[in-house]
C-alpha cells in the first residue's frame, strides 16, 4: 500500500492556492478592534493578499499534493 502524507488541515483552511500555484492568506488584522480605525483602513483589510514567497517552501511541506509554485 503506497504512503501518502497527511496534510495540514488547520493550514488548507486559512490559505487559498490558485489555479497558478499562487497561496492568497488573509490580511492580518481583521478579527478585532476595527471599529477604530478610519474607512481606508478597512477597505484596506478586505480581501486577501498573496503570501510572501519566504513562506511557499514551508507550505509546500504542510500540503502535499497540492499545486503551489516555487
């Protein structure tokens, strides 16, 4: 029976990898404290951003099998 890694499932559910292999995370800073900060700033927090490419070598660890880019 072949061997086959689990992946990280607190990791697959934080992160969206693309169709390119690109991993897009939350903006840091959204949970709480967000009544004080100004409309741009907020608008800023929407969405998610790309991870920084310092990071894929350990995501690529934590989730085998999926398609992220180098």
């Amino acid at each position: 029976m072949p061997r086959h890694h689990k992946s990280n499932r607190s990791l697959a559910k934080r992160i969206k990898i693309t169709s390119t292999g690109k991993v897009l995370k939350r903006t840091p800073g959204q949970n709480h404290f967000n009544a004080k900060d100004s409309g741009s700033t907020g608008l800023h927090k929407h969405g998610q951003v790309t991870s920084p490419a310092e990071y894929t070598k350990s995501f690529q660890d934590l989730l085998p099998g999926e398609g992220i880019a180098s």
